[in-house]
C-alpha cells in the first residue's frame, strides 16, 4: 500500500489537471465554433507545449503534499489520518485558503464559464449565418455537452469547497464535538457528491448528445455484439453433415454385398 503522501500529492496532480482538461475543452470548443481566424492562432504544436507547462505547473503543486502529509494517528483511537504535519500551520492554511479555493475551485470555474458563455454566443451567431445544417447540429450538441459539464462542476465541486474552508474555519474556532461532527457529516456528503463529478461524464454525454447515443450503439452492438456472436458460434459444436452420413451408410452396404 502506498503511503498516504504520496496517494495525496497524486490525488491532488489528477484531480486539478481533470479540471484543467475541462477547461482545454471549452476552449476547444469556443474555437471550434468561432466564425474570425481566432482558432488559426493555436497549432498543434503550440497546445501540446501548452499542455506540458500545465503539466509540470499542477507537479509541481503536487510537491509540497508529498513533503507536508503524513499519517497522523487521532486522539483517542487507534485509527490514523493523512493530515499536514503542521496543523493549523502555514500550510494548511495555504492549502484551505490559496490552495483549493483557487487551484481546485476559482481557476477552473472563471475559465469554463468565461469560454462556455462564448461558446454558447458564437453558436447563437453561427444559426444566423449560411452554416452547413449538418456543422451546426454537430457544434450545437458539442455546446450542450460542455455547458451541461460545466453546470455540473458548479453543483458537484463549487459546494465541497465552501463546505470544506467553512469546516476548517470553524473547526479552528471551536471545540463543541458535536459541532464539529456536525461539519464532519456535512463534509462526508458533499465529499461523496465531489467524486460524482469524476464518474458522470458518461452519463452526461448520454443524456446530451443524439450523436453519441447513435455511436455507442454502433459500438455495442455492431462491433462487439457481433464479434461476441461470432466467437460463440466458432466455439459450438455442430452436427456432422448430411451428405457424410450418406456415404458412410452407402460404404457400410457395399461391404455387405461384397
């Protein structure tokens, strides 16, 4: 088993750069649907160093975890915790009020609202003018599943958040037990409402998108349906023909006359 700073520097590195992806998606998408020449400016080469300085970015954010978190055995039980070391000390104060609030909520929320109230204007301008009906439907639908992803960001991830900073406030306040297992309960719910956001985005494109529907369709049941058939049909035994039947009966009685 992995020791606990490293699984959260690691939760960490991935949780934000699955932000960040949403965000290249908006982008993305933004571009795609722009009628000027904003989209020539950004070759494949520039978004793949893009890509990199992210990378090494949300790393290096990642560091500092593995340095500060360790297994930190609770008071009055024999059951340990993944805590900053310095509790109530400068890192965990930069991780409740720079950290998260910006990295994992501020950021990412100001860049997918800011492209995807640009998307949703560049594809009410492009119903305007003489675009192919069959682009427009498929930018129409892309639109739809961003936006909705994005709405889902704020219900799913924007509530752990202000829950989480208000925890630590009052926890460092107040020594009520039952307040704070209050907070603690609280804290559990929106935690398990955080990690929807890491598993809906299946359902979501589902729901969405006519055209994914149509695809995954296609792949189940005329790619995988069909080769599962097909297996099965290689592994069953099948009868002996008819026509090997006859001539061994017609070998049996021309030994009998013989």
């Amino acid at each position: 088993m992995f020791p606990c700073n490293i699984q959260m520097a690691f939760a960490q590195i991935v949780g934000l750069m699955s932000h960040i992806i949403m965000c290249f998606g908006a982008i993305d998408q933004f571009m795609s649907t722009s009628l000027n020449e904003s989209r020539q400016r950004f070759n494949l080469k520039s978004i793949q160093r893009l890509i990199i300085i992210v990378i090494v970015i949300y790393i290096l954010y990642g560091i500092p975890f593995f340095i500060y978190y360790d297994a930190i055995p609770l008071s009055g039980t024999n059951a340990t915790a993944c805590l900053p070391k310095d509790s109530g000390g400068l890192f965990s104060k930069y991780v409740v009020y720079i950290g998260l609030p910006i990295f994992g909520g501020f950021l990412p929320v100001t860049i997918m609202s800011t492209f995807g109230f640009l998307t949703f204007r560049n594809v009410r301008r492009m119903a305007r003018k003489n675009i192919p009906i069959s682009r427009l439907r498929l930018d129409q639908q892309l639109t739809a599943m961003i936006l909705i992803k994005i709405l889902n960001f704020f219900v799913t991830v924007v509530p752990f958040l202000v829950v989480y900073i208000v925890r630590y406030i009052v926890s460092s306040h107040t020594n009520d037990t039952i307040i704070q297992k209050q907070f603690q309960l609280v804290n559990r719910v929106f935690t398990m409402l955080f990690y929807v956001n890491y598993a809906d985005n299946f359902y979501i494109f589902v729901a969405s998108s006519g055209r994914f529907r149509r695809q995954l369709k296609y792949v189940l049941i005329n790619v995988h349906f069909k080769l599962w058939r097909a297996k099965r049909n290689m592994n069953r035994i099948h009868p002996a023909p008819e026509y090997f039947e006859l001539s061994v009966a017609s070998d049996f009685e021309h030994k009998r006359k013989e």
